[in-house]
C-alpha cells in the first residue's frame, strides 16, 4: 500500500478529549488515541500527560516547543538536558518549557548544563543502574511521583493537581524516538512493548514524538484514533507496522482499508496510506506499531515566519494599524455610549441603538487590531517603523479611550451633584 502522492486533503475535525482510554461499542473492547492533543493549544489540561526528553537532536523545534508548553512534567533523560541547552531558547519559551528534572546514570549531561538548570529549580537525579536505559530510569522516576505524590510535593504541584484529576492516568510524550543511531530507535520501540506490560505503572500510553512522525502501539483488538488532518495537526500518511508478530488487520477511514488482511516482515507490511476520515478504526490480532505524519515539517516554520515577516512590511507600507485601532476603539465607545443611554436613560428622548451583536463586533475588532500590532512588535522588532507606529502612547490612547466614562454615568454624575 503506497502512493506517490504527496498533496494532503484537509478534513474538518476536533481534537477530542481521549481522557477516557476505552469504550465499548457493542460489547466490543475499543481503544481510544489522541495522537493530535500533543499538536494543540488547549490539550494537557483536559488530558494531561508529561514528558521525556532523550539526548537525540531535536530537529522539530516548533514541534518541540508544542508538545512541552502543553505538559504537565517535563524530564530529561541524561544528555537531554544538554540539547535542550543548545537550543539557546528565548526566556519566554524557557520558563513555558522547564525542565523539572534530570534523570539518568549523567554521564553525557554536560557540567555547565547540570549547574544550570539546578540553578533554575531542576532536580538531577542519578541513577547509576547499568542494566536499564536512561529512557526507562525518566519513566521510572515519573512513575515514583505519581504513586506518592505527596513525597515529591516540591517536584511540580501541577504534577500532584494531574495525579488527583485524572486518577492517576496520564500518557507520556517521547521527544527524539527517532533521531541518532538506529539501535537507539528501535531501543526506543523496544520499550513501547516492554511498558505497554509493565505491572503497577500509573502512566497510561507512550508516545513517541521525532521530527516528522508520532508511533504508537495499537493494542490487540479495536483501536480508534482521532486523525484530524490539517496544516497544524497531522499529514494523511501512515503506516501499520507487525514489529513484534504476524497480525490480521482490519481498517476503516483509510484510502486503502483491508478486510482480515495478514500483514508480517518478510511478507507484506501496510505504508504510505492515507487518512481519509476525521477518525481511523484499526483491529488487530496482534500489538502493531502505528505510525502518523506531523503536518508541519522541519524548516517549515521558518519560511512561515519569513512570508509572514514580508506581510508585515507590505502593511506597513500600505496601512497604519496604529490609526486602524484608534478608529475602532472610537467606534466600540460611541457603540457603548449609545446602547447604555437607548436602554437606561429614554426620558431625554430618542438615540440611536446599538445591539450588543454589534458591539461584540466592534469589540472584536479591537481586540484583533491589537493582536495584530502585538504581533507586528514581536516579529520585527527591529524594523523601527513598527516602533513608530506601535509605541505605547498609542496604546495608552486606546485604553483611555475604552475606560472613558459613558454619557449615561455622567448625566447620572450631574444629578446626584443637583439633589
């Protein structure tokens, strides 16, 4: 099963709460994946998981910056700290992605690295155990949290907050399954299988994250995952992979869905499908790897803040958003003034009213003109144009503007002077 096509065809779909790992759907067993929430702004809270990060190069930054500001616990396994440090991330993006911890037996994380981060409030945490990996040591350690979390409260109270909520369910989101040395990857997908059976553990899914693809492993039985295809979620492509055995399969919601179809190394193995449903159902008869395409590419974000740099310099060379928000703060307070004394003072004869619809347009404006300068600000911060024109005065002009007192509670005002 394969294609080469490449153009991926947009669905309309919701990231959906997958908080509730199983359903059942006619006395069937069904297992429920969100592989999209990493790849969401509201995830984390309504389905909270933590992360790993292994000492593989992180090639995704965006991707990366993604999945940790959503997460609830952010560990690094040994030399993780280290490519993280490399990244010589902005303050804003250092405080929303902390690392709480540093787990393994240290010997790649880098003197300097350690120091630093202990500094900021990290916990380093040696685990000199020879016979498990540093992944398996960061996962041990989260699970030690969630099994007392009260003996960990200095750790990360939001952690605890996660452990009461969810009862103890979370999943956890693997950055750098697959970069480095190709016995690492398949270590990596080795543990997939080896957790997935572990007694006791309080995590409830892995998932492992690279720079173009997250896998996870499907359970025996019915499996439904939620595949909204769009350019800030997940691409169509992907693959059923029987690592571990033979498997039958059966599929709905792909290009090419098979019916009780073999699938084994040696034989035939099911890539390049593609998703073509806001959700994919997948029974097997074995444990198979699933693999799922990141929308959004390595390099892909960089030419995206670059078109959006030329954007900004034609609309500084076409309009002034300064004078735009000006003008629409006016015409949200006027809106204000006008529905406040048509409601409250009719006495003094007919005004023009204003409906709440429309000053919830009006209002919106505003706030979009706003949000539109901000972003001018952030983005080419050193273009002084923009500093001419988005300077705090203008700013402050606004929020008068908005705080100025309605001719309605003036007149009022007026009267209580009188009596």
């Amino acid at each position: 099963m394969s294609s080469t096509r490449s153009g991926c065809q947009s669905h309309s779909a919701v990231v959906q709460n997958s908080n509730v790992k199983h359903k059942s759907t006619e006395g069937v067993q069904r297992k429920e994946w969100n592989p999209a929430k990493f790849l969401s702004r509201i995830a984390g809270l309504d389905d909270p998981y933590a992360v790993v990060i292994l000492n593989q190069p992180i090639e995704n930054v965006h991707l990366f910056l993604q999945v940790c500001r959503q997460a609830l616990y952010i560990v690094c396994a040994d030399g993780g700290a280290n490519r993280v440090k490399d990244l010589n991330l902005s303050e804003t993006d250092e405080i929303s992605c902390k690392i709480d911890a540093i787990c393994g037996d240290l010997d790649s994380l880098r003197p300097e690295v350690g120091q630093y981060y202990k500094d900021l409030g990290s916990h380093i945490i040696e685990d000199p155990d020879q016979y498990s990996t540093d992944f398996t040591k960061c996962l041990k350690h989260i699970n030690n949290i969630a099994t007392a979390p009260s003996r960990h409260s200095d750790e990360k109270p939001r952690f605890e907050w996660m452990i009461r909520s969810s009862a103890g369910t979370f999943d956890v989101a693997v950055i750098g399954g697959f970069g480095g040395r190709a016995d690492q990857a398949f270590s990596q997908m080795h543990h997939l299988y080896s957790a997935s059976d572990e007694k006791g553990k309080h995590y409830n899914d892995i998932y492992l994250i690279g720079a173009e693809s997250i896998v996870f492993l499907l359970h025996k039985g019915l499996n439904r995952i939620q595949t909204p295809v769009a350019p800030k979620f997940l691409g169509e492509c992907i693959g059923i992979i029987p690592i571990a055995r033979p498997s039958i399969i059966t599929t709905r919601g792909l290009e090419w869905d098979v019916d009780k179809w073999p699938t084994e190394f040696g034989t035939q193995i099911s890539t390049s499908n593609h998703i073509r449903a806001s959700h994919v159902e997948i029974e097997s008869s074995e444990k198979v790897l699933f693999t799922i395409e990141i929308a959004q590419k390595p390099g892909q974000e960089k030419a995206h803040h670059r078109a959006k740099r030329r954007k900004i310099s034609h609309d500084l060379d076409n309009s002034n958003p300064a004078a735009e928000l000006v003008e629409a703060a006016n015409t949200l307070s006027t809106g204000m003034e006008s529905s406040s004394t048509s409601s409250k003072n009719q006495s003094n004869g007919p005004v023009p009213s204003v409906s709440s619809a429309d000053i919830a347009k009006r209002l919106d404006r505003v706030e979009n003109l706003l949000d539109r300068m901000v972003t001018m600000y952030e983005e080419t911060s050193e273009n002084q144009q923009i500093e001419s024109k988005a300077n705090a005065t203008v700013l402050q002009t606004v929020l008068e503007l908005l705080r100025k007192p309605s001719k309605k509670e003036e007149m009022d005002k007026a009267r209580l002077a009188e009596s």
